[in-house]
C-alpha cells in the first residue's frame, strides 16, 4: 500500500507542476474519481502549491543538489527525464516545507490557553493557531472572551470576531475549518465579515500588517471587506485570485471544475493562478473558472436569491439530479446518502431544501411527487 500510496503522490505532484503525461493523468482523473477523499487531497494540495510564499521558495531551490537528495523516492524504472522529476521531488518537498512554515512558524511561542483542548471532538468548528494549538470554537463551555498573545476575541458557538491585535501580532495564517452540518462567522480585525459554508476553511493573519491583506479560502464562503484604499484585499483560492476594496461577494468552490465569484456589490478583479487569465466584474454578475475554455473565465449574471440562499440555511433546485442534490444534502445535514435503487440518482426534481425544517420532511415531500422511498439512519440516508 505505501508503494501505491508513493505512486499516487507523484502523480499529483506532476499534475500540479504540469509535467504529467497524458496516460498519467487519465489514470489519476479516473482514480480521484473514485475516490472522493482523493480529490479532496488533490484540491488541498493545489491550493497549498499555488501559494505565492510557495512559488518563491521553489524558485530559490538548487536543482541539482535537490535531484541527489529526493531521487531515492521515484522508482528506477520510471521513463521520466530528470527536469521532470526534478519538479515531482521539488512538489514535495516544497508541500512538506511551506505545511511548517504556515502551521508553525518558528518565530511564533507557544501560549497557554484555557479554551485549547488537545484534540477536537468531531464535527466542530475548530480554529488551528500558527503554533499548532487548537480551539474549538463550536464549544459553548469556553469563555467567550479569549485572549493570545496581543490577540483579543470573543467567540461564541456561531461566531468568531477579533476585536483588538496589536501592530506586532504575528502575521502567520491561522486556520478555520466548519465541518458538515453547520455554518460559521468570522470576523477579521480589520472589520471585514466573512460566512463560511459548511465544508469550508479559511485561511488569515491574527493582523494585516503589510500593504496587502490577504486570505486563503476553499468551500463556499460570503466575503463583505472593509473598504481600505491602501491596503487592498485579496482573496486565494486553488484556481484564481481576488482583488479588492470594499465590496461584497460570494465565492464557490466546492466544484473544482467550476469554482465561481458572484458579486453582490463593489467591483473586483479576478486573475487566474497562472497569471495568464484575468476579468472585471460588475455587481450582479458572476465570473466561472475553467481554464479550457477562452480566457479562462466566463461571465454570466446570477440569480443572488439562489447564489445567496445558503446564507439562510436554503437550497433552491431546478430540474437537479438526486446525485447532485445528495452533495448538497452531504453539507447540510452530515449525511451520506447511499443509492440503492437502479437510477433513482439521474431523478430531477425543483424545489427547495431548508436546513430549518430537516431532512426527514423534505424525503416525505420528495416521495410523494416521485416513486424512490428512503430509510434514514443515524448519518446514513438510503434511497430505495
């Protein structure tokens, strides 16, 4: 299994830095999409080596020294040149570096803190500190105030707001990840207030002390910046950048096929990993990524009831597969959903789910206006 493992490794290491082969990529496209927790592996991966901190420690690396240290992990057999393998061996190194340096960074001291548990319980709202501690925000035992460091926040089962960071603070990110089942706010110390989706993480300094602000985001969240003409914000994601202001919009990226920007208000700039493929928005429409196509980017308007609707717990379908809506029911409820009825996945059905009303009353509705039954389990939804 490691070698298997090993195998699997490198094939995405060349998919990130482009020297995959053809055959290669076919092979690994069919194995993530078998398995979803590998692409989910696959899309951490891209955001990680996508990071500009990243990019410069690759540019600064010895390639020579650097083939004579890694070249024992790829097999002897393998066809490949040696620039090619030069860029697997960098992929890992570079992930397994920039991993420390955004977790835990040498310069940041570890800080004794009541509300700090040594591991979280499932299916919590957690907080992961630069230095390797852990909140767990989702427990509504905590204090409500927190103080580390010269950081000051308080902090409740639903919401996080930093409230005071001295010009000092520590500018490594910090990491906020909402698990299925729920939705969190954050508050960042310059004001700017973010949703996040279930599913999601987000990635931001304890204070924005340079000319830029910036943060990494992946899942769905709903971004509304502080204007600040001097520092502007940017938002990361695995495919494209954001540039802003002050503005409002949501982005979804559950997708990595079509991860898009719907824009509420303000205007905002878009420019693709690559550099190669970027757009303006005005509000009311919504730029979708798939670097295959043109430029890149696709501008459409949007639909902000629909876009903007898991804000409040809804999720509206128009002639949607089951399959489809069995994601959808994943993130919201925390249940995984098992077809056992030949076809029953292909359904289309409209209407609407609410996290408020549950899931048990949207299968009754859903039984009645089709011919699939379901048996739902503890987390285990069967549609029969």
């Amino acid at each position: 299994m490691t070698s298997d493992k090993q195998h699997i490794d490198q094939l995405m290491l060349e998919k990130l830095t482009g020297s995959i082969s053809g055959e290669d990529d076919h092979a690994l496209q069919q194995l993530m999409a078998a398995d979803p927790a590998l692409k989910d592996a696959f899309s951490c991966l891209q955001q990680q080596f996508n990071e500009p901190a990243a990019k410069q420690y690759l540019d600064q690396l010895d390639e020579s020294q650097l083939w004579e240290e890694r070249k024992h992990l790829f097999k002897k057999n393998n066809a490949r040149n040696m620039r090619v393998l030069y860029w697997a061996a960098a992929g890992i190194l570079l992930l397994l570096v920039s991993a420390l340096y955004f977790l835990f960074p040498r310069e940041q001291p570890r800080q004794p803190v009541a509300a700090i548990k040594s591991a979280a319980p499932a299916n919590s709202v957690i907080l992961q500190m630069a230095n390797g501690q852990t909140i767990v925000l989702s427990d509504t035992t905590q204090s409500s105030l927190l103080n580390i460091g010269s950081a000051q926040m308080r902090v409740s089962s639903k919401s996080l707001q930093y409230e005071a960071a001295g010009t000092d603070a520590p500018t490594a990110m910090n990491l906020l990840q909402v698990p299925a089942g729920k939705d969190y706010k954050l508050t960042l110390p310059d004001s700017t207030e973010i949703w996040l989706n279930a599913m999601s993480e987000i990635r931001f300094p304890v204070s924005f002390n340079g000319r830029t602000r910036e943060v990494f985001v992946s899942g769905e969240a709903y971004f509304s910046v502080r204007k600040d003409i001097n520092r502007p914000f940017i938002v990361h994601t695995g495919q494209f950048s954001v540039n802003v202001l002050g503005t409002a919009f949501n982005i979804n990226t559950y997708s990595s096929n079509s991860p898009r920007l719907s824009l509420s208000s303000g205007k905002v700039s878009l420019k693709s990993k690559t550099g190669n493929q970027s757009v303006q928005l005005s509000p009311g429409y919504e730029a979708i990524y798939n670097p295959q196509q043109g430029n890149g980017f696709r501008v459409d308007e949007f639909n902000a009831r629909n876009t903007l609707a898991w804000m409040e717990g809804k999720y509206y379908f128009r002639n949607t597969s089951l399959k489809e809506i069995a994601v959808v029911i994943r993130r919201l409820f925390d249940v995984k959903v098992q077809f056992t009825a030949p076809g029953a996945e292909n359904i289309t059905v409209s209407g609407v789910l609410t996290k408020k009303e549950g899931l048990p009353e949207f299968m009754d509705n859903l039984s009645k206006t089709t011919d699939i039954k379901y048996q739902l389990t503890g987390s285990v939804l069967q549609i029969l």
